[in-house]
C-alpha cells in the first residue's frame, strides 16, 4: 500500500488524489475485489492515474470498479470521473439528482442563487469536469449493497445535490464537502456554496447518524467523537 493510502475500516480505503483532496474505495464484498469495487468522489481530472495506481497497490484491481459515486460535481470531486466510465472497468457514475444535469452536460453550470455574493461572482470562473452522459441520478436514502451497505445521504449546501455516503455496518461517514478538516474541523468556506440556507439542517442530519469514523474529502479522516464534533458545526 502507498503512503497516500490507508484504510479506515474493513474494505474502505481513503486514498490522499492530491493535497488535501480524497477519494474512497470499497469493496463491495467488505473485503477485496472478487465483487467488485465502488468509488466515492475521484478528486481532480489529473488525479485519475494516482488514484488507479493506489486501487492496484493496495492489492486490489482497478477493472473491478463498478460505480462511482460523486458527492457533487465539483471538478475536485467529478474530474476523474469520467475516466472510469470510458476505462475497461465502464464504471456507472451516479450524483445528486439536483447536480445531475451538471455532469451530464446537460446545463453548463448550475444554478447559484443561493450562494453568497462571493459564490455568484466566482462561480463562473470555476473550472467544470467532463461531461458523463450517461451518469445517473441518486435519490436521498438509495441503498447500495456494497461495504455492508451503504446509505445515500441527502446532504444540500456546498451544491444543491450535493450528497453524503454512510456505511453503518463500518461505522464510517464520508461527508464529500459538508465537512472540512484542513487544519481544523469547519463548516468550509462560505464562498464555495451554491445553497448555503440548507447547510444547517444537513449539519443536524449528518450528526444525528451513527458513525465512528468521518472522512472528508479535504484533511484527515476524524475518528474521535465525530458525531458530536459535527454537531458543533451547526450554526
């Protein structure tokens, strides 16, 4: 394994993409990839070959990644994404029904009327992933069988669809943009929200779930009193 990977719980991996940007990987059985693997966010465009290699040190094949999952479109996030859907593995990528038609090219940008004043203005200058047409939309509390099962988690603010992943049988919750922890545990800066008055209620939901483990897509996974750390975060 490298050193810009570890795992967090049996069958989940953050992998460190670029600074302070992650991606997860789970396998499906819990275990390896005999059933496949599903990824969570894919960071940047260029972070596609990083990500690959790491799968493939941590023993595992980058041909069985069935699903990507994507907290929102964001290009840190969705830039890669697109690489697995064109790769041999033809991986389904799937995001928050109200982000959906970003990725699919449908829209050139969403919407960001509820975003500050600083998000509106540079909004426009925001770099946009390559489209995926074929993407799918997630819908709040869809279940995956995979990882013991995961959980969408309808979670708004940082974008409109944005979207949280839980496996409570991990006891982990990968929070894609709800949470930062880049020096310290925040709420992220105001300006990258483009639905900032949902923020507060995801906060709540977030910490009323059961998990033990937080990863975050930007710093370090959080392990000690998550839940209730969350919950400090609400306004």
């Amino acid at each position: 394994m490298d050193n810009h990977t570890e795992q967090l719980a049996d069958g989940v991996w953050r992998v460190e993409v670029a600074t302070y940007v992650n991606a997860y990987v789970v396998a499906n059985d819990g275990r390896g990839d005999a059933e496949g693997l599903t990824v969570i966010d894919t960071g940047w465009r260029k972070s596609g070959s990083r990500l690959v290699r790491s799968i493939r040190l941590a023993g595992l094949d980058p041909r069985a990644v069935g699903d990507v999952l994507l907290s929102h479109w964001h290009t840190d996030h969705a830039g890669a994404a697109a690489r697995f859907a064109r790769s041999s593995a033809g991986a389904t990528v799937w995001i928050g029904e109200a982000d959906h038609p970003v990725i699919t090219g449908a829209v050139a940008r969403p919407p960001d009327a509820d975003g500050t004043r600083l998000a509106r203005l540079l909004n426009p200058r925001w770099p946009m992933p390559e489209p995926v047409e074929d993407a799918r939309a997630l819908t709040p509390d869809q279940h995956f069988d995979v990882g013991g099962g995961l959980d969408v988690v309808a979670a708004p603010g940082h974008t409109p669809g944005h979207c949280a992943f839980l496996l409570p049988e991990r006891g982990v919750l990968l929070s894609g943009d709800a949470v930062f922890n880049i020096w310290l545990l925040s709420r992220g800066p105001r300006f990258m929200c483009s639905a900032l008055p949902a923020l507060p209620a995801t906060l709540r939901r977030l910490a009323g779930l059961s998990f033990d483990t937080l990863g975050v897509t930007h710093g370090p996974p959080l392990t000690r009193d998550a839940p209730a750390r969350v919950a400090a975060l609400v306004p």
